[in-house]
C-alpha cells in the first residue's frame, strides 16, 4: 500500500467502489487516469480485494502515480458474513440472502474511513462513490466534501431506473409479468417488470434500493460510464430530470491500454499469458468467439453442457471463459475432463477455467464476436474492441443492456430467453443448444446482416477510442472534472 505524500496541493478525489468486480474494475481505471492527470487519489478497498489487484496497485506505485489503495479491514463476522465474503461474488447462493449483511459490512466501513481521511494531510476534494454505498453521503456529509455518485451502469439504464423509481413502479407492481411502459423515454420504451433493473433486489430487499436511491438524490453530481457517441440522447434527459451535472466519462476500460494492465484489471488471470497469447496469434484474424458471462452470473452444469454443445456444433473457433466458484465447478470439470468435449475442439477451442483477461483477448485482432450476458462494462469491452455480440442477460441492468446493443446500436444478436436470479443457479430455465448455437452462427457467420453488424462496431470501435483520446469527449469531462474540485485552499 501507497501512503506517498504529494509534492504539491493537488485535487484530492476519494473514490470509494462496491466491492463487486464489474463495478470496481471501472472506478480503478478512473483512478489511473485521475492520477496521470495530476489528481491525488484514494482509492478505498479490503484486504482480499486488494490482492486480486496486486498487480495493478504495485504496477501504479512503481509508475509514481499517486493513488493510495487503502486497505481496511473488512468486518464479515461482525456483519454476519462468512469469512473472506469480501466481493459480491464471492457470497454464498442464493447471493441475495446475504447482501443484507454484505451492505452491512460496508457500512462498517464509515468510521475507520473517515477517520482515515481526517487525517490525511490532503484534505478530499471530493467524493466519487458507487450508487450502492449510500453511507458514503452520509461521510461526504460530515466531511463538508461533494459526493458524485459513480454508476456502473449505462446512459439507457440509469434513465430508465429514474423513471421508473419516480412513478413507484417497485411500490405499485407486484406483477413480474407486468408490462411497463417507460413514460418520457427518449423514443417508445416497454418492459416487462422481470427485466427492469430494481428487480435485481428482489421484493424484500427494495428498502436497500431506496436508501440507496435517497442518497443519490442528495449527491452533488453523477458520472456515468459511457461516451456521448452512444448515450448522449439518454444522459441528457436524465440530466434534466435530475437537475444535477452529469459526466460522460466513458468507456473507462480505455484509460489504460498497455498490456500489462489490461492483463490484471479485475484479478489475477487462470491462464498463462504465452498460452493464450500465442493460440489468439494462431488463429485467423476475426475468427474466434470470445464467450463469457462476467463476474456474477452462474450457471449450472446442465447450462453449461449446452453451452459446449452449441460450441462446438457451431464450429467457429473460441474462447470460453468458465467461472471456476460455481456450485457445479466439480461436475463441470468432469464433464470437461469425461465427455471428449476439450478433445474433440482441441485447436479451435480454449476453455478458462476462472478468470480471463478479457480486455486482451477482446481486442486481439483474432477476436471476431462476444457472446456476452451485457454486463455494462463487458458491453462497452465488446463496443471498444469494434466487436459484434450475440446477448444472453440475465439480471439487473443486462436486460436494458441488451436493448442498447440490438436494438439501439444495431450490433447484437439476441440468444433469447433464459433469465436467472443473481447468485442463484438453480433459479433459471436451460437454454438448449440449439438456440445458443443459431444465435452464434448468425453472428459469426457471412451475409449482408452480419456484415452489416460488423461494419457498425468497428466504427463505434473508433468512436469509443476517439471518445477517450485527447481532445475527446470523455477525455474532456474527465479532464474538467478535475478541475471542477480542485484542492482545498490552505
Ligand atoms: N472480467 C474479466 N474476466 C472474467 C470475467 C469478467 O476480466 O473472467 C471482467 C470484465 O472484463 C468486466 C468485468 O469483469 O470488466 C465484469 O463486469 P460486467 O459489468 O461485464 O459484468 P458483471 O460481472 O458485473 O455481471
């Protein structure tokens, strides 16, 4: 850990992330570009934690850059938790019965960090801190510092849940089949209540929906992850509607593109480096698959058979990414081991078995297609890296996600169906082969469709990066960011 002092008084941003790792592995890009640009910054995160990213933070020290990891002790026997439950994903299923408790954790984190940030000899200038870690208003609060609330969500989505949460919506609709009609959308919006994003609490938990909500509407401005290229139109009406800045800061992903880092964002990857690297430069340029569901969505081995089959039936060459903690991970290893499925791919088929470094393996010029269950930040991956998908949600924000990429974008292929519960892989229907593997030939496969799809990523590739680069759109919210809370007068 970093405790460096800065030379000079410099803007002092405190950044504060769920511990979940589609949303910290955003706010940690952020950190990197805050800090080459001059800021001092506090980046607050836990033990565990901490180690998944021992790269990254020793990478940032040897490279000057002031941002201290500060690491606090994260309370789970105090909270109820098992031990080491210091990510999301690390809960045991049903995940939701323990978020209470996780919420609590965190919580329990105020004291020892604002008596951290009392005595640091740089005062914060500001608080930028995920949506779900309401105390964080409260510390901002005592701390006479602005809090920005950061979103690990889109432009579409965090309209849409801000709609939806002024007309009541978790309040009045007891029906998950229900369809909502979205009021003051930007265009014509329908969903079904199952696929709105409050749903991801669940009825029993929405008291932890409004806390969170309550503090959002006390914060002194938004920054949201995503660029104006894609997004503007939607960041625009949820600017007015909440009368607060917000800052387009996006796609984080492209603050660092040094390999080295794209390598370890998020954890320390489950393949060696030569390995994969050298099988992507084996293989034709656009040709491989890239298939994963990110950090929280489980599958069940049955799932996970169908997944293989449709793979492999498909023929295309790929990359699948298998989450190593699933309940099932010993029948699936077994399957892998027993059913001549590794065999009968080997060559055209890489199986991670744990956590892939996926921002290399996207923007490997092999990568050709992303079948993706539209997490935020894996859909702006996909949309960086110039990338068609085929989209498979199954909670939360992905379902808006989707719309983004199909239906907005114009760049998805939707799989269709098979929505689970967060952390809970026994709760969804099994998509069959078939359909995932129709789903995959029409992305990867040739006709005037897919080359159109194709041909509309690359330029959104391009306009993503542009957005990033000096002189971009992003580039200069960020950049006035800094300037918006600059350090305290001595
Ligand atoms: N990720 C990764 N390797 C994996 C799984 C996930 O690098 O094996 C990263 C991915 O690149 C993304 C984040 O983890 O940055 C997942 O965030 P996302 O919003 O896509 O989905 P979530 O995990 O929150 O559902």
């Amino acid at each position: 850990m970093t405790t460096d002092q800065p030379a000079a008084r410099c803007a002092h941003f405190v950044l504060v992330p769920l511990m979940a790792q589609g949303h910290t592995i955003p706010i940690v890009d952020m950190a990197h570009f805050l800090a080459r640009h001059g800021a001092h910054v506090t980046f607050l995160t836990t033990p565990l934690n901490a180690l998944r990213i021992d790269a990254i933070i020793q990478r940032a020290g040897a490279s000057g850059l002031a941002i201290d990891f500060v690491s606090l002790h994260f309370p789970c026997a105090e909270a109820g938790l098992p031990l080491g439950c210091e990510n999301i994903d690390a809960l045991p299923s049903p995940s939701r019965d323990y978020l209470p408790n996780f919420l609590r954790a965190c919580d329990m984190l105020r004291a020892p960090f604002t008596q951290h940030l009392r005595r640091h000899p740089l005062p914060p200038s500001c608080i930028v801190s995920d949506a779900a870690q309401p105390w964080t208003g409260e510390m901002a609060r005592d701390l006479g510092v602005p809090r920005l609330i950061f979103h690990g969500l889109g432009g579409f989505t965090i309209l849409a849940r801000q709609i939806l949460h002024q007309e009541d919506v978790y309040v009045r609709v007891t029906d998950e089949s229900e369809i909502l009609d979205v009021p003051g959308f930007p265009h014509p919006l329908r969903v079904p209540m199952a696929k709105t994003p409050g749903t991801f609490w669940g009825p029993k938990l929405q008291h932890l929906r409004l806390r969170s909500m309550e503090e959002e509407a006390k914060a002194d401005g938004v920054v949201v992850n995503t660029f104006d290229d894609i997004e503007a139109v939607y960041v625009e009406s949820y600017q007015k509607m909440i009368g607060k800045r917000v800052w387009t800061v996006g796609p984080l992903c492209l603050c660092n593109r040094d390999a080295a880092h794209m390598t370890a964002r998020g954890n320390k990857a489950a393949v060696d480096e030569n390995q994969y690297l050298r099988w992507l430069d084996s293989m034709a340029p656009t040709s491989v698959i890239y298939v994963s569901f990110g950090s929280l969505v489980t599958a069940g081995v049955e799932q996970i058979v169908e997944i293989g089959m449709a793979l492999e039936g498909a023929g295309f060459p790929f990359v699948w990414a298998i989450k190593a903690g699933d309940q099932s991970a010993i029948q699936v290893d077994r399957w892998l081991a027993e059913s001549g499925f590794e065999e009968r791919t080997r060559g055209r088929g890489l199986v991670i078995r744990g956590w892939a470094p996926q921002m290399m393996i996207l923007s490997h010029p092999a990568a050709g297609g992303f079948l993706t269950h539209c997490g935020w930040n894996s859909t702006l991956e996909g949309i960086c890296s110039g990338l068609p998908m085929a989209t498979w949600p199954h909670f939360g924000d992905q379902h808006l996600n989707q719309k983004v990429v199909v239906e907005v974008l114009r760049i998805g292929v939707a799989v269709g169906g098979g929505s689970a519960n967060w952390g809970d892989e026994n709760s969804g229907t099994v998509v069959r082969r078939e359909k995932i593997e129709k789903a995959v030939r029409e992305l990867m496969g040739g006709g005037e469709e897919a080359e159109g799809r194709r041909e509309r990523a690359r330029e959104l590739g391009e306009k993503a990066k542009r957005a990033m680069e000096e002189g971009g759109s992003s580039y200069q919210n960020l950049s006035m960011l800094i300037q918006q809370f600059p350090a305290e007068e001595e």
